[in-house]
C-alpha cells in the first residue's frame, strides 16, 4: 500500500501533489480528502479574495511630510507559519472532479498547452532571483510565508505594494559569514556589509526594468538613521560623509533601511523596498534550478574564491556558483567594477534559467525554488507576505528579458588617493542616469503600451494660456525638501507674478512626481502655471477645483520627490543616456 493508502502525508514529497489546472495555468494541491493535508488552500481564484486565505494586502503610500521625524519601528520579527489540519482538496465543479477521478497525488502528462499556460502565470522571469521564486512560492505552500524574515523599515519603504506604478526595489547581498561552510568568505567577523547592491526600478507601464549596480566602494554622505534597538527602543544612528557605500548597512547598527535612505541621499530615487540575502542564498537557489550556465573567455583557477573552470560554457551551482559570483582577482583589473560585471552576467544567466520551460513546469524545481528563495529572504514588512510577493512577481513577469537592461552607476577613481581604492560618481553622466530612472524613461528601446496616453498628456500643454495675475494655486509639499512649498511660493509671487498662490503646507501623501490638479475650466490656467515651472503634460492632472483661503476655486500643486527647486524645470528627459550596459536575453563570457 503506498503512503497516500496508509494515510501518511509524512512520506510523500510535496511537490508530487500538485496538478496543473489547464484553465488557469497555475498548480493546484490534489490529495485523497482523508488524508492529512498543508494548513495552505490552493492558489486562490479572483471570486476567492477577502475570504480565510486573507485579503490582498492594500498599497498605501508613504507619509513623509517635508522629511521631519519620523516613526519608531517595531523589531525585526519572523511571520509564524501555520498549522497543519485543513479540509479535503479544494473542488472547482463535477466535470473537473471527475476527470480527476482515480488520480489525486499524479501529475497528469505534460501537454503542450498546459506547459505553455504555466509559463503565463511567472514566465518572464525578472524576480530578480528572489522575488520570482517568493510569488511561484505562494501557489505550493502558504507555510513559506513562514520562511521570510521581515524588518520594518519605517518611513524608508512604503507600507504596501501597489500594481498601478512603477516601483523600485533595492537588492542587498551581504558579506555576512552566516550558514555551514561560509567561512572562507566575506570579512571575517563582518556585521554584515551591504556587499553587492542592486537598485531595481520596473516601469510603471511594465515594458522595461533597469538593474543599476552600485559599488560597494562608492563614496557617499550616509544621511541619520532611525533604528530599532533589542530593548524596543529607537536610536538615530548619527550620519557619516566621506564613507564607502557599504557601510549604510551593519555599521554602528545600521539597517537595511539606513541602506535605502542612502541611495534616496546620492540618486534622488525613493526606494520603495527592500530585499536583502546572504551567501547561502546563491548556493541554495542555484542547486535548486539545477545549476545556472556560465561562459568564461579564459580558465579561470582562483587561489582567493577557490572557483576552478576551464574557458568556454560550463553549469555552477552550490559552492562553485557562489565562487564565480565573489571571484574578482580572476577578472578585467581585478577590482570591484570588474565584479560587478560578472555578476550581472550570472544574474541573467540566472533569470533565463528560471523563466524556461523546463522549470516552470516542473513542480519539484518550484517546490525547491520557492523554499530556498523564502528561506534566503530578508525583506520590508511592505512586502513581507507571500501573497504580496505573488504580486510582485506577477509584475515582473511582465518584463521581456529583452528589455531588462543592466548597468553600473557611472564613477571615477577617487582623485584624492594615490593607491585607488574607492570610487566617486562621475559627475557628467551619473546626474542623467538617476534622472532617467526618477523619470521611469527606458534604456532600452520598447514600443510603449500608453503611447495614446502619452499623446493625451501632450495635448494637455496645446492651446490658451491664462495671465500670470490670474493663475490661482494651493502649493502643496508632498515630498520635496522642507520648506520648498514657500519656496515655490515667493518665487511665483515675486518672480513670474502668480499672485494668487498660497502656501497650503503638507500634502497628504508623498508622490514621487509633482503634480497639478485642475478643473476643466481651470485648463489655461494650468497650462500657464505648466510653463513657468516647466511641468510636462504627465504632470497635469485633470480633476476638481479645490477652495482656497479666500473661499475660492483654485487648483493644487504638489511638490514631489523629483522637486529640484523653485525655477528649475521638472521636464523629463526624452531618451536615457547613452552607457555601457547589457540586457538580461543575451549570453555574454566573463573575461
């Protein structure tokens, strides 16, 4: 009698028991009903959300009102997984049942359409390593949840994901010595720098992403930090000038958030979350896709990382896939730079492995994917679900790998040092790389989904404009610097005659991008206000009036994260900047 006739769930793997459903695509759990089962129901359907599964996790944005204090944090904590005692299989009509008949705990043959359905629901492949096999994760076990550590971040990230917007993630690999058999890696007896930096920013119309590196030997101010100490306390880590990138993270009890408030500090992009492993990471998840391809243009015999491979294509995982990753002495001039290229390499290697066929449809690969991707995870409590992770990933397969475009924040060595050791942004094309990324503008070339949306904003800035004097706005900060909302004002009213403006504090909520709200009949003036601010067509937003301090109808300007200061134009650059760069389709050798 075999485990399922004795009732026995303890001795069957469990990925065996899960059935591809060929009318949505995606695995479904499939046991006799009386034997035991996961605390985990199947993947839910749309008319299933809000029920016991949970509601879907909401997307409010952040409250950083001119970047005043901010709130305490709770400790890191773990989410707990479930408990094990559920009802039978989950049903989805007779005809479905009874085709079933006779075949729970079997997967039923592979057929061409199924395969092709399965790639539908994470095909594309761009989680970035992580968060792919975190959303595959959710459609086996909701006990992975379980598995993925959270921090709370405060005011650093958002409090939620939110499918309608572009959204950037920052990657964090630590040099951390955690795990059996790290020994030899990393600073001995580091706290845990943030080693290997990736800035992920998806686009809002999911056409294109862009993975920036950052050199962990960058040269930056690391602004103060809020952080939450053992005892549940909050200490401000004070802020240092001068200091390698690395150090945003572990020293002097920085966080990951004191990470992205780095990077918010030296691009001016808000980062919205956080992702964060270490070593055991790149060895768990490449033994579970079966080892990721690699292409060297010579031998490489590595005394330092240990990596040993002849030139040509060869498959790593384990030890030796973490060996190509941290090898640097091997490569180009054997600096950081030269790693980092390497690694960006592996990563794409990597995400055409998980976004095949053959991984896909296997459920024993997802089932392994998804435990050691949770298990590695450190994420925000913004995204600590699983169910919000499933969302993530669901717009991440989006992306062509075609149009996931890496590159390195552009640097110089540092001129001060006459042994280089650190780096320093090159001032005349990092400053256009942040701006393209803050403006969600494609580094690769994509047909844009919204080009009839984008001729509708354009069409917003054609026709009368309204008299400076006649122009009437409430100027709102909802994310710029303090005090640019006076700023904004003194300069309208003194410098372009914009009288009837006021200062109406604090916005709400902070955006990412200015913008001015108006009334139908409000359109001259918002075109005259567009112009002397330069404010692109994106910017406007028709709406509704709003009354002033004089009880009458005026229209909002809010102040975003993009503000540069009053008179400085918000228009948005029509193309990226011509970098060195490469795209995560194309097979490249590590020289």
């Amino acid at each position: 009698m075999d485990a399922q006739g004795r009732g026995r769930a303890d001795n069957i793997d469990p990925a065996d028991q899960w059935v591809l459903n060929p009318d949505t695509g995606e695995y479904e759990l499939r046991l006799n009903p009386s034997v035991p089962q996961s605390a985990v129901p199947g993947p839910r359907r749309a008319a299933s959300r809000g029920t016991a599964a949970g509601p879907r996790a909401s997307a409010p944005g952040r409250a950083r009102p001119d970047r005043q204090d901010r709130p305490d944090r709770p400790e890191t904590s773990k989410t707990a997984a479930p408990g094990r005692t559920v009802p039978g299989p989950r049903r989805h009509g007779a005809s479905e049942d009874a085709a079933q008949a006779g075949r729970r705990g079997r997967r039923p043959a592979k057929q061409k359409s199924k395969a092709k359905k399965a790639v539908t629901w994470t095909g594309g492949g761009l989680a970035l390593v992580l968060v792919a096999a975190g959303g595959g994760g959710y459609l086996y076990l909701k006990h992975l949840e379980g598995n993925v550590t959270t921090t709370d971040v405060g005011s650093a990230g958002k409090n939620g994901f939110s499918k309608d917007e572009a959204f950037n993630i920052l990657i964090i690999g630590t040099d951390k010595r955690t795990g059996a058999g790290n020994e030899g890696y990393g600073d001995k007896g580091s706290v845990g720098h943030a080693d290997t930096n990736i800035l992920l920013h998806v686009s809002e119309d999911r056409t294109n992403a862009t993975a920036l590196s950052i050199p962990r030997d960058l040269l930056v101010n690391v602004p103060d930090c809020p952080t939450k100490q053992p005892d549940g306390s909050t200490k401000i880590v004070p802020g240092t000038d001068g200091v390698r990138f690395n150090t945003s993270l572990g020293q002097d009890g920085r966080d990951p958030g004191c990470t992205m408030r780095t990077v918010e500090e030296v691009m001016g992009i808000p980062v919205d979350h956080f992702m964060m492993a270490d070593f055991n990471a790149v060895k768990t998840l490449t033994t579970a896709v079966g080892g990721v391809d690699v292409c060297l243009q010579h031998a490489v015999k590595d005394k330092d990382s240990h990596l040993d491979l002849p030139a040509g294509e060869s498959t790593v995982q384990g030890e030796q896939a973490l060996a190509f990753v941290r090898t640097r002495h091997s490569f180009g001039n054997q600096g950081d730079l030269d790693r980092i290229k390497v690694q960006q390499q592996f990563l794409s290697s990597l995400m055409r492995k998980m976004s095949s066929s053959n991984t896909l449809t296997s459920p024993t690969k997802l089932y392994k994917l998804a435990e050691a991707a949770t298990k590695a995870l450190t994420v925000d409590k913004g995204i600590g679900k699983v169910s919000t992770l499933k969302d993530v990933a669901t717009e991440l397969k989006k992306v062509p790998t075609k149009n996931i475009t890496f590159l390195t924040v552009p640097v110089v060595d540092n001129p001060a040092e006459t042994v280089k050791a650190t780096v320093v942004l090159n001032q005349s094309t990092a400053p256009q790389v942040f701006d393209a990324i803050r403006n969600d503008v494609s580094f690769t070339d994509v047909k844009k989904k919204e080009k009839a949306a984008k001729d509708a904003a354009a069409a917003r800035l054609k026709g009368t404009q309204s008299e400076a004097s006649e122009v009437r706005v409430r100027i709102l900060n909802g994310g710029a610097p303090a005090g640019s909302a006076q700023e904004t004002l003194s300069w309208l009213q003194n410098s372009k005659g914009v009288t009837k403006s006021e200062n109406a504090g604090n916005a709400p909520q902070t955006l990412s991008r200015t913008t001015l709200e108006y009334a139908p009949d409000q359109a001259p003036q918002a075109r005259r206000l567009a112009a002397l601010m330069g404010l692109s067509g994106a910017a406007l937003k028709p709406g509704e009036s709003v009354t002033n301090s004089q009880g009458l109808p005026a229209m909002t300007l809010t102040l975003g994260k993009d503000f540069k200061g009053a008179g400085v134009s918000l228009t948005a650059p029509a193309k990226a900047p011509d970098v060195e760069k490469s795209t995560a389709d194309k097979v490249q050798c590590a020289s």
